[in-house]
C-alpha cells in the first residue's frame, strides 16, 4: 500500500494537467500548462480542470471554494478509469464549469482522502472576457 501511495504521489507530481476551453465544439488544450496559473474563456464557454486521481487510493479531488465564485458555474466532476488494467492505476477526474460572466474566478482543488489532512492543492485563476 505504501508503495502505491509513493508511485501515485511521483505519477501526480510528474504528470501535468489539461485544462479545456470549449466553444461550439472547438477545444484548446491547455496541457502545457503548469501548475497553478491563469486561463482565459469567455462569457457562456464551458470549460474543464482534468486532474490525475486515483480514487482506489481513498483520495480524491474536492472543489472547495465553490461559493466564493460568482463568474463561474460548477456543473459536475467525473470520474474517468485508468487506460490500463493494472490494478491501483490513476485515471482522471475531471471538473466542468460554465463562464457566466465578466471578471475572475479562482478555482481551488484539494486532494484528500475522505477528511483527513489535504495531501495536495491546485489552483487556477479564471479570467472570463464579455467575448
């Protein structure tokens, strides 16, 4: 198990995340990105934070500030299985959100298990234009 904990914690830290602007279909990937910086979307686009997660672990991503936002919209967060099948692999959890209007957000994710202390944070600073 804490083998597990160690490779899930080295495969977190080694891989990035992509963050998704879509329009009517057209998407820009922002996987390139690093940690903790700012997006631009604009007025009525969705959008999504991918983050790697492993939910066998117990641990999992919370959207934490989620009435501190009024320009965005939380929709849902999924789960998406690993590509592979070992057992423990990481796969993906993803947060969709709706630009509703003009300014910043900021978008807080914590990884934990259950409530227990919080192993790791993420953040991303939205800019949503008028259009």
């Amino acid at each position: 198990m804490k083998k597990n904990l160690l490779f899930l914690s080295s495969l977190l830290i080694m891989l990035s995340f992509s963050i998704i602007a879509c329009k009517t279909g057209q998407k820009i990937d922002y996987s390139k990105m690093n940690f903790d910086e700012k997006i631009k979307v604009a007025k009525k686009d969705t959008f999504s934070i991918e983050l790697v997660s492993n939910p066998s672990t117990g641990y999992r991503w919370k959207y934490v500030n989620a009435n501190e936002n009024k320009n965005i919209k939380f929709v849902e967060d999924k789960l998406i299985g690993p590509e592979t099948n070992l057992i423990g692999a990481a796969g993906k959890q993803i947060f969709y959100f709706v630009a509703k209007k003009k300014g910043q957000a900021v978008v807080k994710l914590e990884y934990a298990r259950g409530d227990q202390k919080v192993k790791k944070k993420h953040t991303v600073l939205v800019d949503v234009a008028k259009k």
